[in-house]
C-alpha cells in the first residue's frame, strides 16, 4: 500500500432521516484490514479517540450476542460506551447497539440501553480501496440531533484518521 496517500479529514456525514446519521469513509486498505481494526482491541486502542486520550477499558467478544465496550479517560473526564453485537459478517458488516455510558451527566435520566442507537458498519472493497458506511438509528430525532451536537464529527474525524494511518501501514 502507498503509505504517502492520506484521506484525512475525508468523512462525510450527512442526515438520511430525522432520526439517522449516515457517515461516509473510504481507507487505501482491504475490507479485511479494516474490519480486523474495529474488532480488535488491541488495534481499536491504536486508532478509537485521541492520542491523548487514556484507555481504561477496551473489551470486545466478537460473536451475536457479545457485547463490547470502550472507557478512555481524557483529562478529568471518563466517557464509556457499550453494545450488543447483532450481526457479524466478516470482513463486510458489522451490526451492534452502541449506549453512551454518561448521560446522567448530561442532565438526561433514562437507562442508557433504553436509548441505545443501532450501528451498521457495512465494508465494501473495490480496488484495493474499502468504503466505510456507518449507519447510526437513533430512538428519535432529539437523540440523533444530541449526537450531532455533541461534537461528534470533529472526534469522529480524528479517530478515522488515525484508522486510516494504521491500515494503510498495516495492511495485508
């Protein structure tokens, strides 16, 4: 792979409907690299977050029915996140519940599993170039225009990059 080619910044977020987040990436990698790095923590830690950031828990069982989490402590402030696996077809689709663990914080006073959004990532390769699709369903359209305003994309933005740094030097 040509480790001098960079798509930072590249991922597209748009708002299919009032309560869907559609993001949109594409990595100089093979479907099989990209997938291998969202599913395993040893490799999640490298990309997911900031550089910055601490990792206190990255747990992933990767099977129907497995769940997965994620908590990085960044500065003074600890922020999880967990889900359920659904649906798992290697190395092309990816289907999970995702819970943010600290709205309590946030003044919002419900369970977070019962406001979980539903996340397809679905992975298509042509070309020795793989297209990301995260398909983020929110509950409603308040969650879903929460999510945007929390500052989703700029973290988003980073972390992509830092994913496409790792596949792009690692990759099959």
């Amino acid at each position: 792979m040509n480790t001098t080619s960079s798509r930072h910044g590249s991922a597209v977020v748009t708002l299919p409907s009032d309560t869907t987040i559609q993001i949109t990436r594409q990595f100089d990698a093979s479907a099989a690299s990209v997938f291998r790095a969202i599913t395993t923590p040893e490799l999640v830690k490298r990309w997911w977050g900031f550089e910055t950031a601490e990792w206190k828990v990255c747990e992933i069982d990767l099977r129907v029915g497995g769940s997965w989490r994620y908590v990085v402590q960044e500065g003074d402030t600890e922020v999880g996140f967990h889900g359920v696996y659904q649906e798992i077809d290697p190395p092309w689709r990816v289907v999970s519940t995702e819970a943010f663990e600290g709205l309590a914080a946030l003044g919002i006073d419900a369970d977070p599993d019962s406001v979980a959004s539903v996340n397809t990532i679905t992975l298509d390769e042509a070309d020795g170039v793989t297209t990301m699709t995260s398909l983020i369903e929110h509950v409603n359209k308040e969650h879903r225009d929460g999510h945007i305003a929390s500052g989703m994309e700029g973290g988003m933005q980073v972390s992509y990059d830092r994913l496409e740094d790792l596949v792009v030097n690692d990759d099959d």
